[in-house]
C-alpha cells in the first residue's frame, strides 16, 4: 500500500500504482449534487454536519471526511472563497453574479444562466469589454481562509485539487451567450479575442495569487472549459488552435511557473482530436473521459496517449451508470 497523495501523483506521471486512485468530490465536475449527496449520507448512516456547499449557482456538495474515508478516496478539494460585492440575490430564484449575468433556478434546483451584459448585441463594440466593471482579482473573498483550508486538507494524506474558476470559455458565454459566443469566433473574432484575454488575464491573476497563498500544500490544479458535443467538437478543431488554445496555454503556463503542480483540465464530449493540443500546453490529465461520445472508446484512447497524459474518469454516465444493474456497473468498472 502507498499513500493516498503519492497514489495520485504516481498514477499521474505514469507510474502503475497498487490500485487505481479514487477522486470523489476532489473538483466540481467529478463531486454530486447536494441534494442526492443528502440522501447518500442517509444510505450510509452518516451524521456529520450540515451539507457544505460549493458555489451558489452549480448547488454541489463538498464531501465530508466520514463519507471521504467510508469510500477511501485519494483526492480531497480546495476552493476559492465567494466574491464580496457585486452579487445579490434579485428574487428567491435570481441570482447575479460578479460578471454581470443572471442566473434562474430550473426545476430540478439547478440554475441555468439567462442573461449578460453582451447577450443579444448584433455586433457588440470593443469599448463594452473595456469599460466594463469586471471583477478584481485581488478581491479578498476568493483568498478568505484558503491556507488554512490547504493545510487542513493536506494533512489528510490526500492529493490536494485547487480548483479554479472556469476557463475562457464558459465565462466568454456566460457573457455574450452561448449561440452568439460561437458565432463570435467567425464574424466577431476581435471581440471574441479580445473577451478571452480580458477573462484570462484575470484567471491568471487569480490563479497566481491563490497559488502565492497555499501552492506549496496544493499538488493539482483543476479547471474546466468544454469545447465539445456528443460526437465532434463544438467548433473547427483549427479554430480552437488559433483563438482558445494560445489562451489555455497561458493559463496552465502561469499555473505552472508559480507551483509544482499539475494540471487536471476537464472538458466534456468527443475531444479526442484535441488531445494532443492538450499534451502540447502541459495538461497532465484529461476528465471526465466521457466514453458514449464519439471516438472516446477507454482503450483506444490508451493506446493513443496514454503515455503522454493521464485519463481521470473514464465511466460511462450516460448509459451505463444511470441506467446500468449494479453487476453491470460493476464489469464496466473492472474493464476500465
């Protein structure tokens, strides 16, 4: 048996470990709703103390350590602090964010974003994105508590996961809206390059200053920026070479000239011709590996890169886990 952090660390510099590491609710996308993590601990008998939550809009749950211990896992979470100022709520179910956008609460408790500052312009001027009241990085509520949080977290003996806001991306649709933002990289691509330099560039100052505060009792960096569908990439793959990669590539470059770290980037859906633009910008693991979509197969994705990046995922949560019997979800996690 090795320890939980060097498990992770192994595994990440493709080092066959004694068992496969264990992530549950080290970032935001591989942790559980709230509400289905209330009744997990109901399951299991599990009397800690009130539900943590991370993030008012995505409602997740940040595992506890009886729940975190029950299953053995190897990763344990570390979040930025909320936003002081520039938020509020609007009614019980608007909410607006640090960024200018209004999100609502869907039926099922989760908030979809439904306005921005950009939303619905025909050809939006660069003097919107220049004049605009973005957030400060330096904003003391992102950097409340943080050491103390990282060094809590790091004396559990687990791989500690600083996570990071979302990339240029999301942030960049949360903004314009998701229709217009793709539309913006082929008749607005000023405005759109303009937008992801001014959300990267606050991204890296986050992150830098973050990493100056607990980098040294951080081991991996975490971010997310989808960038496909069910069976292609939202966009031209070249696209993605000349507007968003040079960006992500800053991020994780600055990231990794402040820590040691790694740097465990998710995006959802068929990416596997964007892997190896991955691998040139220092990505060191891929999630969720999400395996029903196009040419996303677990072996064939091995075979491919496996020795040049780690895959942290790779369940099938379409099929398989929902709709799956416990002896099939079983076999499919044996086989991966």
């Amino acid at each position: 048996m090795i320890d939980h952090r060097q498990r992770v660390l192994d595994a990440l510099n493709h080092i066959e470990t004694d068992r496969v590491p264990i992530d549950f609710g080290g970032t935001y996308t591989t942790t559980i709703f709230y509400a289905a993590y209330d009744r997990l601990k109901a399951e299991l008998g599990v009397n800690e103390e009130e539900t943590s939550i991370y993030s008012k809009t995505r409602r997740l749950a940040i595992p506890g350590e009886d729940v975190l211990q029950r299953f053995d896992v190897d990763t344990r979470f570390l979040g930025l602090g909320p936003y002081l100022g520039d938020q509020r709520e609007i009614d019980e179910d608007t909410y607006l964010d640090e960024w200018g956008t209004t999100w609502k609460k869907a039926g099922d408790g989760h908030y979809l974003y439904v306005d921005g500052p950009f939303f619905d312009q025909k050809k939006p001027e660069l003097t919107g994105l220049d004049d605009g009241h973005w957030p400060d990085p330096a904003n003391p509520g992102y950097y409340d508590g943080l050491a103390e949080r990282a060094r809590k977290q790091r004396a559990t003996g687990a791989a500690v996961i600083l996570n990071m806001p979302i990339g240029v991306i999301h942030q960049g649709q949360f903004l314009r809206g998701f229709g217009d933002w793709l539309k913006d990289l082929y008749k607005n691509r000023a405005f759109a390059e303009r937008m992801m330099d001014m959300i990267a560039e606050r991204w890296v100052a986050v992150a830098e200053n973050a990493l100056e505060i607990c980098g040294d009792d951080v081991d991996i960096v975490f971010f997310g920026d989808d960038l496909a569908g069910q069976m292609a990439p939202l966009f031209d793959p070249q696209k993605y070479r000349e507007m968003i990669k040079p960006r992500h590539a800053r991020m994780i470059g600055a990231v990794k000239a402040k820590a040691d770290v790694k740097v465990l980037y998710h995006s959802c859906g068929a990416v596997s011709s964007l892997v190896n633009d991955f691998i040139d910008i220092g990505v060191d693991a891929l999630n969720p590996v999400q395996v029903a979509a196009g040419d996303m197969e677990p072996a064939l994705l091995k075979a491919r890169f496996g020795d040049r990046i780690a895959f942290w995922g790779g369940i099938d949560t379409q099929r398989t886990l929902p709709f799956g019997s416990p002896e099939e979800i079983a076999t499919e996690v044996e086989r991966v």
